[in-house]
C-alpha cells in the first residue's frame, strides 16, 4: 500500500488519547510551548467593552491615536466572547456588579482583569457610598490603576506590567494545563451580585 | 422678566387658590395644599410654564415633613424662561402621598419615578411608578430621608502654616 | 403568556442567564446592555416587532452613586470634586452652576478675572465634551475615523485645560468666590493656536462625518422630536436646540462673563439625529470664538487675585506669597471649615449636553442640608421611551449617540 508518508507503504493508527495527551506535553512542556502560549496571550490581551465608570473617558482616551495603547496589542472589543481581558473603569454600583460578574463568566479563559481608578481600589472619593461594591469582591484582580481618574499612559502601563506578569509568571499556559489560575484562590462573591435582578 | 414680574403673573394665574411664597436665591416658591396641587400646576402650564426643570424634594426632619416642589420654567416663551418658579405641596412624612403631576408635565415622569424610589414618595395614579435607579434591596431603605445615614469619616483640621 | 428561561447550563455562580419572554403575539423583549458595543452603562430594555422598536424602557441607574445623599456628609468645597465626577470630560461646566449657587447664598460675586477664567475652562471643556460626544457617536454608527478624529483632537483641549489648572480631566477648577488659579504666562499663544488649528481642522470634520452620504443616510430622519413634543419632554440641550427651542442657560440667565462675551446659539429645526450633529458642531465654532475673546480680555488687564476679596483678605501672607512667585492661588485654609449661612438657591449653567441645575440647601453648617441635581443626561433620557418606538433597532444606536447621554451623569 503506498502511503503519502513514502515510509515502505505502512498507515499509522494509533490510541488518539495517547496522542492527544502527548501533543499536550509537546506543546505545553518540552518544547517550551508553553512560552509560545504565555507570549501569544500577552500580546493579544482584548479588554471587553464593559464601561463602568467615568474612568472610562481616560480609557477611551487610552485607544485614541495620541496614546495608542494598541501597539500594545490589546484592542477593545464588543463582545465578552471574544475577549480575554476586562478592564474595569472606576466605580462599580451594585446593579454594574451583576454585569461585570456575568461578562466575566461570559469571558473564555484564561482571561485577566485589570482594575482602573481609585475607586476600583477602595471606593476612592465614593468610599462610603451605600451603592459601591469592590471590584475584587466580584472578579480576580490582576493588576490595579491607581489615580481618579489615571492617566491613559498608566493605563497603558499597567498593560505592559500584566504582559510581563503573563510572561514571566507563565500564567496563561499554567491556567491551561491545570484549568484554573494556579496562583490564587479563585474568587468567587460572597453573596450573589445578581440578587437584585432576580429579586 | 424678573423674578418680581413672574411672581405677579403666577399670583394671577394662582387666583382664589391658597397659597404661601416661599422665596429663595434664583428663584420662587408657591406651596398650596395638596388637594390643589393638581389645578394649580395646571394653571401655570396653562401660563406658560411648559416643563420642570427639577422635581426637589426636601425631608425636613425635624418638622415632620416633606416639601415636594416641582420647579418649572418654560422653553416656549422666551421671556419666561430667564425665571424658576416652583409649585409645591408639604406632606407629613408619616403618609407620603400626592398626586401625580405627570398629566401636567410629561417630564417630570423620571423625576417622580426617582423620587419615589429614594424618599418613598407615591405618587398617586401616575402611569408607571417603578424603581428606576436602584436595586430593590437598597430602595427598601429610602436613602434619601434624612433617618438614612452615612458615615464619613473624620477629618483632622490642623493649622495653616504661616510665614 | 408564558415564560421560558433560556440557557439551561449553570454558571459556577449558579446564574440562570439571560431570561427571554415571549411576549404577546410577535413582540420579543430584547434587553441592550449594559455591556454593549458602544459606550456607555445603562440597559434599554426594547419591545421589538419585527425589528420595529414598539417600546422601549429605559434601565438606568449602573453608575448610580449616591452623590446626592453623600454631600449631605461633606463640607461644601469638598463636594466639587464629587460633584465633578459626574461628568468629568466636562468638569468645570458641571460644577460652576454648584458654586455659583453656593455664591448666591454667600451673598458674593466672583471678580471679574474669575469670572473670565471660569469661561475660558467651560468653553474649552465644552469644545473637548463635544468632541468626546462625536468620538462615542462615531463609535456607535460604526464610523471608526470619527472616533480616532476627534479622540486626537479632544487632546489639544484636554491639554489646554491641562496647561490652565493642572488636571487633564478632574481640573474642580472654580470654588465660592472665584477661581483656582490664573492662567500662565504663555496661554494665550497656546490658545490661539488651538483655535486656530480647530478652525482648519473643523471643515475636515464637517466634510469626512456631517456631509458624508454615508452618515447622512444613518441619521437623517432619525429619531425626530418636533418642537412641541421636546418642550413637554423637557429636553435639554443640543436636543432641544436641535428641534427648534432657542434655549440656552448661557441666554436665559447670564451667569459668569457670558453677557459681556459675544456668542451665538445655532438653532435647528429638523429635530434628527442629524441636527443635533449639527447643533455640535456649530457649537463648537462659537466656543473657539468665546475662547478667544476670553483670552484678549486676560491679558490686557492686569493681574489680580482670581478670588473674592473676601476671602483673600483673611488668606495668611504665604498664599500671597506663593501667589505673587507663581501666580498660582492655593486652596484658602478658610474654605475647608467654610460656613454658609442659612438660605436656598438654585444655579443653572450650560453643559456641553445641557442645562444642568443645582438647588442648594444650607442650614447654616459647614455641610449641606441638601443638595438636588438634576443633570442633562438624567433629563435627555426620557427621549428613549418617547421617541425611540416606531424606529428600527438598528437606529437605537443611532439616537443613543445623538443625545449624547452619559450615563454617570445621569445617575449621579
Ligand atoms: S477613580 Fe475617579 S475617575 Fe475613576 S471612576 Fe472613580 S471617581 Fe471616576
């Protein structure tokens, strides 16, 4: 039988889960593609279209030409689909929260969240409002924006510091091979931010 | 038009309704009573008063009461839009209840629907009197009646520097 | 009627997702946002026939933030940056109608100087609030260039208001009596060139969004709100002016140096998407003028303290100091314990979205009693549940962009 292979005529069949999970170490393990993966994650980080705040006019600000934070390879993007990445802008109400924690579940993994503003740290100038919830009570938080509102250039730094997170921790290729973020609890909200809307 | 000619023609347009004028910087109260609300708000539509510009609802705490004063101006009549004037109402806090003004003026009907949600005001009949801001946990606790506290936290004064 | 839930699988929280009814006959219930392709935090619940709009309700309140009951709590200089951060690529024009009132019950009137300043950042901001208005608008009709346009454009203002106050954004540039500080020695050459670089580039603008056939086809006809109709709605702003209403708080009651600067208010009648545009665009030819005038008038007279004397009596002689070297006026040490006495007011100032107004209540302590806002956006949002139906959803977009609504600002 002559096959494509030119090998003396012989088909190869073999145990495909055998396959699979040696694939698996290939890419993940011996050949380090398990870099290839951090690196490619890092440089395709697409922050959803979730605004939360008024920290979003910087973040818009981010995007426009003078900044240009998509050389960066992150890009805004409508869909919670096709995203990775969440950025959320400033104040979280607690009606937003229920938002922010059904896009974040919508979102493929591994995915990463950056959090914008003093008000996304504590509450900023809003820290005792009846109507605020942490951002870090409803999603991960990877890394976080100081300033009200920040400057489109930290936003953009705080870009690269997940990209160098991504990278140096191997985040994206471990969150794979284990299926969860290896290093931290995986946070889940105490009560259900979604309480109000099912009443 | 200042604030004195547009008193004297609400003051026409009020007449044989009961009235108090409450005045403040920038602009004239009419508070009547409740029961009057309605036709008195219909009269100064009919005098030109084509909108509200804001639905100001005060709880005053202390004297049992809230003061509900719909401050309207026009866009129609150019002259009477240079002034706000308010029509009101007081009610006891005990019952919070008055009638809808949304037949009057269509753009108080956010307005109300705020209103109720935040002091626990019920606008009598009006059309669709839903939360529209908050969550139904948090407008349970009528954050803006003044029994509804929020703490802030202190601030140390110290002393300007001199020199 | 009966109800399905859709989306059986579980999400780790245990969400049911999203729940769709079957309405009455061919209606379906579409709930928009508040994650959606545009900007912006609010949800629109739509009733759709076919892919006619039948009903739309408005959701608001994602960005509530409770200013309202908060600057109960706090001292009155304290709650113009909070009142600030309702609209903050437009921060001066949003809290110069909260001073101003508070000024009213003062019983004060800012300096001449101040008062021109004042202008000078409202109009800058309004031009960069437009502008940031046109980038989302061009983000929700899917015309790209328009964002990436006046996204670079707006940085010349932002950069402007940078120079004059400091801050890019949150500038809380005017205080009860005046102003934060003058502007520096090299403004006016910056501002004229802004001004001029704008008048050029403005005609580009009108020639690549306003007069595309493109464009025109999406937002003529679109969401018409005819004259009456926007006066019982009370509308504000572009919207009203845009449908024929010649109002204006700038007109209506002069408040800074607007009745000693000339200006005009562009008046539309169509009432569409397309003239609100329109209403925009011309607004921002008027704010360069008002810009310029504004920048001759600081520097031909002198120099002085951008704040009441008053209160620049009392200031210990390192502000004064501080204020002759550089210019610059710090924070008076008397306005963190600042007491008004007891009295009501009400301010109105022009935003670049429309007329925001203030009533302020003092009991003669260092914090308000209350104080009650009632923002454009808040007003303008009425014109979803009475002016979308009859529209196809695809025009939701369309007329979301064209009032121009900011949610923040809405929910305060
Ligand atoms: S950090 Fe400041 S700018 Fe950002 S959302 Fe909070 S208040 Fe707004």
């Amino acid at each position: 039988m002559e096959g494509n292979g030119g090998n003396g005529g012989r088909v190869y069949v073999g145990n495909l889960d055998k396959s699979a999970k040696r694939a698996k170490q290939l890419v993940m393990g011996k050949l380090r593609m398990g870099k290839a993966v951090d690196w490619a994650t890092a440089f395709s980080l697409w922050p959803v279209h979730l605004t939360t705040s008024c920290c979003g006019c910087e973040f818009a600000a981010t995007w426009s030409p003078r900044f240009d934070a998509e050389q960066h390879g992150a890009l805004p993007w409508v869909g919670a689909r096709q995203t990775n990445m969440i950025l959320i802008e400033g104040t979280v109400t607690k009606k937003m929260a229920c938002a922010v924690r059904v896009t974040w579940e919508q979102m493929p993994s591994p995915k990463f969240a950056i959090a914008m503003g003093a008000c996304a740290i504590d509450g900023g100038i809003f820290y005792n409002s009846y109507n605020i919830v942490r951002p870090w009570e409803i999603i991960p938080v990877d890394v976080y924006i100081p300033g009200c509102p920040p400057r489109p250039e930290a936003v953009a730094r705080a870009i690269i510091e997940l990209q160098r997170k991504i990278r140096k921790q191997r985040v994206a290729s471990k969150w794979i091979e284990e299926g969860w973020r290896p290093d931290r609890e995986y946070v889940k909200p105490k009560e259900d931010p979604c309480s109000w809307w099912r009443g | 038009m200042s604030l004195d000619q547009a008193r004297r023609i609400v003051e026409e347009a009020l007449s044989g309704i009961e009235y108090r004028v409450d005045e403040g910087k920038g602009f004239i109260e009419f508070i009547v009573a409740k029961e009057n609300l309605v036709e008195a708000a219909s009269r100064l539509k009919k005098a030109g008063f084509d909108h509200v510009k804001s639905l100001t609802v005060v709880d005053y705490k202390a004297e049992d009461k809230f003061k509900i004063v719909y401050h309207a101006s026009s866009y129609l009549n150019e002259d009477l839009a240079k002034v706000i004037v308010g029509i009101g109402t007081e009610v006891p806090r005990s019952n919070p209840k008055v009638p809808t003004l949304v037949y009057v003026w269509r753009s108080v009907e956010f307005q109300e629907r705020e209103v109720f949600e935040f002091f626990g005001i019920e606008f009598e009949d009006h059309p669709d009197l839903r939360l529209l801001l908050l969550a139904p946990q948090v407008a349970e606790k009528k954050p803006l009646r003044k029994d509804f506290i929020v703490k802030e936290e202190p601030i140390i004064r110290t002393k300007p520097p001199t020199g | 009627m009966s109800v399905w839930v859709y989306g059986e699988q579980k999400s780790e929280l245990g969400l049911e997702g999203t729940i769709t009814r079957k309405l009455e006959e061919d209606l379906y219930e579409v709930f928009i946002g508040p994650q959606h392709p545009g900007s912006g935090h609010m949800r629109i619940i739509v009733r759709i026939d076919g892919d006619i709009i039948v009903e739309a309700d408005p959701d608001m309140g994602y960005v509530h933030r409770t200013m309202e009951k908060l600057s109960e709590g706090r001292e009155w200089i304290k709650n113009v940056p909070l009142f600030e951060r309702m609209a903050i690529h437009d921060a001066c024009n949003v809290t110069v109608s909260y001073v101003m009132a508070l000024e009213r019950i003062l019983g004060i009137e800012p300096p001449p100087r101040a008062k021109y300043l004042r202008t000078l950042l409202c109009e800058i901001n309004r031009i960069a609030a437009h502008l940031y208005g046109f980038g989302i608008f061009g983000v929700f009709i899917g015309h790209s260039t328009m964002y990436m346009w006046s996204f670079a454009d707006r940085e010349v203002m932002v950069e402007l208001a940078e120079k004059l106050t400091g801050a890019r954004l949150t500038h809380s540039y005017p205080i009860p009596g005046g102003a934060r500080r003058d502007m520096p020695q090299d403004f006016p050459q910056a501002a004229r060139k802004a001004v001029r670089y704008f008048r050029r580039r403005l005609d580009e603008y009108r020639k690549i969004f306003l007069d595309n056939p493109v464009t025109r086809k999406r937002l003529e006809g679109v969401g018409i709100i005819p004259k009456k109709i926007a006066a019982e709605l009370g509308v504000v702003g572009p919207v009203a002016r845009a449908s024929g209403i010649k109002y204006d708080a700038r007109l209506a009651e002069p408040y800074d140096a607007y009745d000693e600067v000339e200006f005009e208010v562009p008046v539309y009648e169509e009432g569409d998407a397309l003239a609100r545009a329109w209403v925009k665009f011309e607004e921002i030819k008027q704010s360069l003028r008002i810009i310029e005038q504004a920048v001759d008038w600081l520097e031909k007279h002198p120099r002085e303290a951008p704040i009441h004397e008053r209160f620049w009596a009392k200031a210990p002689p390192l502000w004064k100091k501080v204020f002759e070297a550089e210019g610059r006026v710090k924070l008076l040490p008397l306005m963190a314990n600042l007491k008004l006495p007891p009295g009501r007011a009400m301010a109105r100032s022009e935003t670049a979205r429309g007329e925001i107004v203030y009533y302020v209540e003092s009991d003669g302590k260092t914090t308000p009693y209350r104080v009650r806002i009632v923002s454009p956006s808040a007003r303008n949002a009425i014109v979803f549940k009475y002016i979308a139906p009859g529209y196809k959803v695809m025009d939701l977009p369309t007329i979301y962009g064209s009032i121009d609504y900011f949610p923040p600002e809405a929910d305060r």
